[in-house]
C-alpha cells in the first residue's frame, strides 16, 4: 500500500503548466476522496516552499464563500506564486508568494466548489459548515498518507471572509480528533484569518457602523438601519431590507464594496 | 477583475489535463469561481463563532485575526466589535506596524490572539498588499510581533 500511494503521489504531479515560467518548485494537484457512498471528492493543488521545502510548515489555504474557489482567489490572486494574465494565455510570477516560506495546499471545499465535486447532487443542496469541516478533515488524513512527509510537519491553516467559520470549526475538529488519538499524523500549530465572518450579531452592527464612519452611507440611512434591522434575528424584516438596499444602492455609489477606495471592474 | 481570467484559463482543457482536473469530464458545469447553488443553499451556518475562538486559545492554538482596512464587507469595525467580547487580556497594547518603512496598518497583541490590520487593503489583502500580507505571514510563522519599526 505504500507504494500504491507513493504511486498516487507521483501521478498528482505537475510537470508544468500551460504558460508557466520556469520555477524551482514542485507542484501536485489532483483529488482525493472523501466520501465513497456519495462520491464527494476534493480537488487539492499543492505549491511546495522554493527552497528548503522539507524544512517548512505546511500551510493549508480556504477560501470562503460559502463556495468559493481557493484555487480562483487563494492561489491564483493572493498567496500563491501564479498570476493569469489578461488574456488567459500564460501565468507569471507572484513576488510575494507565501510559498517562500511555507508549503501551500490550496484546497477546493466543499464539493461542488471549483474542480472539486460529487456525484450524489442533492450534496449540493445540502451543504453545510459540519459537513465541511468533516470531510476536510478525512480529506487532510487521506492527503498525508499520500505525503506522508507531511504527517508530523508543523502545519498552520490560513483564510478569509466566510472561511473564519471553516478555518475555526477545522481546527476544532482536528483538536477534537488529536485528543482522541495520541501520535495523530496532523500537527497543527495554529491559524490565521483575514477579514473573516466570525460572529452574525456584531459583525452587522460593526459593518454598519465602518459604512457610516467612512461616510460611504448619510446620517439618516445609519440611523434608519439601526432602527429597522434586529440583527440578532434569523431573518431580516422588509423595512430592514429596504433601509440597507437604499444604503447600498442610492449612496455607496458605484464602488467595489470589496475595496471601498479600488475601480470596480468593468 | 483578475477573477475572470481565472475563469477563463481554468476552463481550459489543457490546463485541466495539466493539472489532473475533471479527468473524465464528467462535472456537469464550469469550472467557476464561486459556486451559486452552494451559496443559495447553504445549511447550517453557526451564529457566532466566538465560542469555538475560545476553546481554540484554551487549547494552546497560535491565532492571528487580521483586517484588511478598505474592506466594506467584512470591514475591520466589523472584526474588532466581534473580538472585543472575547474579553482578551492584553499582552502588547495597540501600536503601528511597519513594512518597508510605512506604517503597515496597527495591531494589538491579546494572550492567545493577535489582531493586525492592514493599511490600504481590501477583503482580498494579499491581492492588494502583497508586501504587508507577507510581512504579516512571515511574522505569524515565526511566532513573532509585528515590526515597531
């Protein structure tokens, strides 16, 4: 069975990518499943460190979404050492590539999000935050025994936006999962989120209030939400709704709201 | 706008043979960067996730939060009114951080989390800020503070 996988392992790599500048660095990509009754599998895509690869930490990237495609934003506009140019036509080098000093695994979670998928579609309909820390648990056992010189390494999850609720409930479940199981094969170390959802209640009131601090909404629109919205309510009321699509559409202009001071694409 | 040459070289087929994608071609849709069936249909979603914050810094775990400054979405107001109720002991108080001689953004160090925003950049940091984000990462593996200088 080692062979098998060293086998696996082998048929993951990347010999070189359409368009690709000479690199250093190996890369595999491929999938590994993570459930067998439903056929849900995950599409991975590993940059390893350029230099020292083996003396580095393993740092596992989520993007958020929900659905969202770490391979789309992780890699290919963030942390990752490719950048697609204009056309589409080949890729050139990110300078501050986070595989300077870690080995990134980029991973497309859960099924249905990029390359990753099922075969069972109602999984697409029903997904969730349990189930996605669970199978990106199975899929991180699964993937270290076909590296197994990742089993033991120093390894660290990292994301952003809705990814603060993957990135915690992961790392939760992988405590939980070391407690169970002395010698455990992942040797989390930590994490690290940006810009992430973390709490509904005052995320809402600080969002509001970072609108109207930045003078992106009027006196009377900050006011006006913070009457109507009861944002510790599962549902948002019609006047609620209404004071916050007037915020968004009659005052915040034509802005990318991802980047308040950036030109929105056209 | 970089998302949609993701969407386009992505899609390629010789890319996705590269890369030992959609190997029999049997995923009923394109490959996109955001999948809207997920999202619409999303199950379960927890209120807050503070609790789980707090059982992580209880098990020793290093935690970094960090904020992208000109983000609207999930803004940095946003992430200091949620973590200010995990009620966090201050280790090292509020101070700037510096990247190639500019204040990088400010953070504040607490036992068991460390908060850091980033100056000038969106919810995609390290698309904006390239230079601060890997200050930041770097510092973060390292185990150690921001630069006060």
């Amino acid at each position: 069975s080692v062979s098998l996988l060293q086998k696996e392992k082998e048929l993951d790599r990347i010999s070189a990518l359409p368009g690709q500048p000479k690199v250093a660095f190996s890369q595999f990509s491929g999938y590994v499943t993570v459930n067998q009754e439903h056929g849900r599998a995950l599409f991975y895509w590993l940059t390893e460190a350029s230099s020292l690869p083996e003396k580095k930490p393993l740092v596992l990237w989520l993007n958020g979404g929900p659905g969202c495609s770490s391979v789309a934003y992780g890699a290919s506009e963030e942390i990752g050492p490719f950048r697609i140019n204009i056309t589409a036509s080949s890729l050139f080098l990110n300078k501050y590539s986070w595989n300077r000093e870690a080995n990134l695994l980029f991973l497309e979670s859960p099924a249905g999000v990029g390359f990753s998928y099922t075969n069972t579609s109602s999984d697409l309909k029903n997904s969730g935050d349990k189930r996605t820390a669970q199978d990106a648990l199975i899929f991180l056992l699964r993937w270290m025994s076909r590296f197994p010189g990742y089993k033991y390494r120093e390894f660290y999850i990292a994301g952003e936006s809705y990814a603060g609720h993957y990135v915690p409930q992961l790392a939760k479940i992988i405590v939980d999962y070391n407690k169970k199981h002395s010698n455990s094969i992942i040797n989390l170390k930590g994490f690290i989120v940006g810009n992430a959802v973390t709490d509904n209640y005052y995320d809402s009131i600080g969002t509001v209030t970072y609108w109207w601090t930045h003078s992106m909404i009027s006196d009377q629109t900050y006011k006006s939400i913070l009457n109507h919205c009861n944002f510790s309510a599962d549902k948002a009321t019609k006047p609620c709704d209404d004071a916050v699509y007037y915020a968004m559409n009659r005052e915040f202009g034509d802005i990318d709201q991802y980047s308040i001071y950036a030109p929105t694409c056209t | 706008c970089t998302e949609s040459y993701a969407e386009k070289y992505y899609n390629r087929k010789d890319v996705q043979k590269a890369m030992h994608a959609n190997t029999t071609g049997s995923i009923p849709y394109k490959w996109t960067a955001c999948s809207d069936v997920l999202i619409k249909n999303w199950k379960d979603s927890e209120n807050s996730v503070l609790p789980t914050y707090k059982f992580l810094i209880s098990a020793g775990l290093r935690i970094w939060v960090f904020s992208g400054d000109t983000d609207s979405v999930v803004p940095v107001t946003a992430t200091r009114f949620s973590l200010s109720h995990l009620n966090l002991t201050i280790k090292t108080r509020w101070y700037p951080w510096y990247s190639g001689g500019q204040v990088g953004g400010w953070t504040e160090v607490y036992k068991g989390l460390t908060f850091a925003t980033v100056r000038g950049a969106g919810h995609e940091v390290p698309l904006f800020q390239p230079k601060r984000a890997f200050v930041l990462f770097k510092s973060f593996l390292a185990g150690k503070e921001l630069p006060k200088s």
